[in-house]
C-alpha cells in the first residue's frame, strides 16, 4: 500500500524537475473525511445557524445560574434597626465621626451640600426612607460620583452614619445647596416607623 506508492515518480516534468506521488495518509483522509461527514450534525446542532439558545443566551444561563449559587446578599437594612441607632445618642455620635471624616468633604461637615447633594433637607434624589438612606451610602451611585460605602466601612459604621444623616433633617444649615430629588416625607424622623 503505502509502499508501492513509495518513490514512485509523477510523469509530469516541469523544466527538469520532477516530483514524486506523495498521498495523503489514509489516517489522516479518514479524519478529513469524517469531518465532511460530520458538517450535517454541526450544521442542525442547536446554537448554530441561528438554531437554539446561541451563545449569549447560554452565557447568560450560565451567569443566572452562578448568581443563583451565590450565597445570598445581606439583607437590606430595615427601616426599625436604623431608627434604633438613630434613638440611641452614643452611636449617633458615632455616625458623627464617620460622617465628618468620610462624608463632610462632598457634603460638607454640616450636611448642607457642596459636591454632593444637601442632606439636611426634604428632598431626596435616592429615597429618603431610613432603608434607602442605607441603601444609597452604602452601594453608592459611583455614576455620580458617590463612592460605595459598603466596601469601606464596618457593618456597624454604615449604620450609624445612615442614621446620622437621618439625623440632619431639618437642621437647616447657612447657605444649602438646592434641594435636589423628590420630597420624600418617609424620611428619617424618630416618629416615623415602629
Ligand atoms: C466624593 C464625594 C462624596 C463623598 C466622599 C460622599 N458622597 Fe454622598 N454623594 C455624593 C454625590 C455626588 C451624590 C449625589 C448622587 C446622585 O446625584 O445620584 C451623593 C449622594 C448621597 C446621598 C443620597 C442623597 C439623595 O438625595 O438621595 C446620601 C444619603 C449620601 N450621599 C451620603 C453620604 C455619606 C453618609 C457619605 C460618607 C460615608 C458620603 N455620602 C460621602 C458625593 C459624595
């Protein structure tokens, strides 16, 4: 077989020189070969030729599926806990601190605005419920300019500056900043919630 092709010489000649019949394996025609015989398969295999899920679509199954393995959030604060903190002097003067250090340079030490908006008043761009307040400063609006709390934070800082800015309603510092959001009257007063 593979022998008596063996040195055996094409009759073509070009300008003297000649060459030699040097086929194919058959190992390897038989893989080309297969490979024909395989487009059919391929070609009606979901995902292909607009046929079935596609790859975005099992992409994003397979994202859901991750997500839905991962080990679930913290829940999002409660409104309770926060006017619990916000009732309690010694860790509202916490929140203070935290707020003076990480907060006052966008929102000035009094709360009246500066970079970021003013916290003092009624209006709210992000909600003003106890739970949004936490929500806001803790996942931030990094399109804004807000950083992520959650990240720099302990637990326990998160909840004492949110109920610090609870705090600042109504404190009517000198020269705020506008009002920027949506009067939210959820808002942050001891009175509100249980
Ligand atoms: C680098 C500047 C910067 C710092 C520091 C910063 N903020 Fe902000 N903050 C912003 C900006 C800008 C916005 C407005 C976001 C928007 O327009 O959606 C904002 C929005 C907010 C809001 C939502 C206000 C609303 O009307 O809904 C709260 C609450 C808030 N910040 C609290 C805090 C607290 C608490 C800290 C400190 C732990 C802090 N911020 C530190 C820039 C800052």
């Amino acid at each position: 077989m593979a022998n008596q092709d063996e040195d055996r010489l094409l009759e073509h000649d070009y300008d003297g020189i000649q060459e030699y019949d040097n086929p194919m394996p058959r190992w390897w025609l038989w893989i080309f070969y297969a490979t024909i015989l395989f487009v059919p398969f391929y070609y009606v295999a979901p995902g292909f030729m607009g046929e079935g899920p596609g790859m975005i679509a099992a992409y994003e199954a397979d994202v859901a599926a991750h997500t839905a393995a991962l080990p679930p959030q913290p829940a999002a604060m409660d409104d309770a806990t926060l006017l619990a903190v916000l009732a309690d002097a010694d860790e509202l003067k916490e929140g203070g601190e935290v707020f003076t250090k990480n907060c006052a340079a966008c929102h000035r030490a009094d709360g009246g605005g500066l970079i970021g908006p003013n916290l003092t008043d009624a209006a709210w761009i992000h909600g003003g419920a106890p739970s949004a307040i936490y929500q806001t400063i803790s996942a931030g609006v990094l399109a804004k300019g807000m950083p992520a709390w959650d990240r720099i934070l302990k637990p326990d800082e998160l909840k004492e500056v949110a109920a610090y800015v609870m705090s600042l309603k109504g404190t009517n510092p000198p020269s705020p900043k506008a009002p920027e959001g949506v009067v939210d009257t959820t808002t942050a007063a001891p009175s509100v919630g249980k």
